[in-house]
C-alpha cells in the first residue's frame, strides 16, 4: 500500500498568489443544491448543476465539475474527461480556490494524459496551495500533510499524516525533526537534511528545487516523501 506524505518547510515567501475578483453566480442556478443532490445519488442532476455553477464563474463548482469529469461521473457511461477536467481546475485554481490548486500540484506531480509531468512547476503549485490553504483544507486533503517553520520545529499535523505515521499530533507539534529520526531510521537523513538546509540558509535555495523521496516503513506502508518549501519574504 503506497500513501502520500507532504512536508513543507515553511522558510520565506517565493511566491504571492492575487485572486481576482469575479462576481459570485446568480442565485436562481441554486449551486447549494449540488453536493446535497450528490450526497443522495442523484449524481447526474448533480453534475448538471455544478456544470451552470461552473460555467458562472463559482471555483468550488469549477472544482467540483473538475471531479466528477475525472472520476467518471459526468458521464452516463461511466468515461472520465481529464481534459474537461483539467479545464474547470485551471479555472478553479486561477480564482485562488486553495483544494484547486493542491490537486493541479498532484496532477503535475504524477502526470497523466491530461497533465505532462511537471516536478517544478508542481512544487510552485504546493507553495501557492499552502500560502492560501488554511487548516481545514490541509485536513481535508487525503494525503499526509506535516508543516515545520525556519526552526525545524513541526507546527502542523494533519490526520491523515497522523494514520499514516501513527502518531498524535499533540506529541509532536513544537518538537525538532529529530522525533523521525527513530520512526523512519536512515531513510529519514535525506529528507531532514534538506528541510535544515532550506531553513538554515534559504539564499542557496534555487527556485524550481523539489524533493521527492519513497520510504518503506516498518509498518508495512510505503511512504511517498515530498518536500515543498513556502519562502516569505
């Protein structure tokens, strides 16, 4: 079983994402109807919905559009569209809509028909993800997401992270990057490393640098490892 763990070194800013404004859909589209339509079934009224929602100009609809196209559900026949898709997430993405931009990051990230892989500009996306993103969206978010400051000292643990590396965020929170050395052993030296080294001197940090790492750990699970550094100015 392969999970996905995100480290991200905040150390100073790179990147400033300016949303632009837009004007929010007319009411008589009842975009609220949607996810409840969705969550009873109705998948295809849904789909609809979002899709006028999305047309309109509303990011979670672009979003949520974005989804169904690439999961299948759109279609009567079950047929993903990664290219209508990826349409209505760059739309998404462009208006500042943070879960967007975080799944534009894996889509560059793993590449697929829709996407040329992309490692650098996929690490720009995390940044921009994670200046915009508050807490709630990184605990939505199925991948293991863990944030360390300039100090090394971890500040955030989200719950995924905490299933996947079984700990409790509440024992780690405020404590140095040391606290892995015993959880993934040798493997974690790399990694670690490169977390102090763009904390402890972000000049020699050359923009487009990513990291990216796989780890077997002793529970069986193999750990994908992907660093992303928020610079600040």
């Amino acid at each position: 079983m392969v999970r996905r763990l995100s480290l991200v070194a905040t150390v100073f800013a790179l990147l400033v994402f300016a949303p632009p404004s837009r004007a929010a859909p007319e009411p008589a589209l009842m975009c609220w109807r949607a996810p409840i339509l969705y969550t009873l079934g109705e998948h295809r009224i849904a789909f609809r919905i979002y899709l006028a929602c999305a047309i309109a100009g509303d990011s979670e609809s672009q979003y949520s559009a974005a989804m169904m196209m690439r999961s299948g559900e759109s279609n009567e026949d079950g047929s993903p569209n990664p290219f209508g898709a990826r349409v209505f997430l760059e739309q998404s993405a462009s208006q500042g809509y943070a879960q967007a931009i975080y799944t534009l990051a894996r889509e560059y990230e793993l590449g697929s028909s829709a996407f040329e892989r992309d490692m650098a500009f996929s690490t720009e996306l995390f940044r921009a993800a994670a200046l915009l993103g508050s807490q709630a969206i990184l605990e939505a978010v199925a991948d293991g997401v863990l944030v360390t400051g300039a100090n090394n000292r971890i500040s955030f643990l989200n719950r995924s992270a905490e299933q996947i590396l079984n700990l409790e965020a509440g024992k780690v929170i405020g404590q140095t990057l040391d606290v892995f050395g015993g959880l993934f052993g040798r493997s974690a030296g790399s990694w670690m490393q490169t977390i102090r080294d763009w904390s402890e001197t972000p000049a020699a940090y050359q923009e487009g640098e990513t990291f990216a790492e796989q780890i077997a750990l002793e529970n069986g699970l193999i750990v994908l490892v992907h660093l992303a550094p928020v610079i600040l100015q």
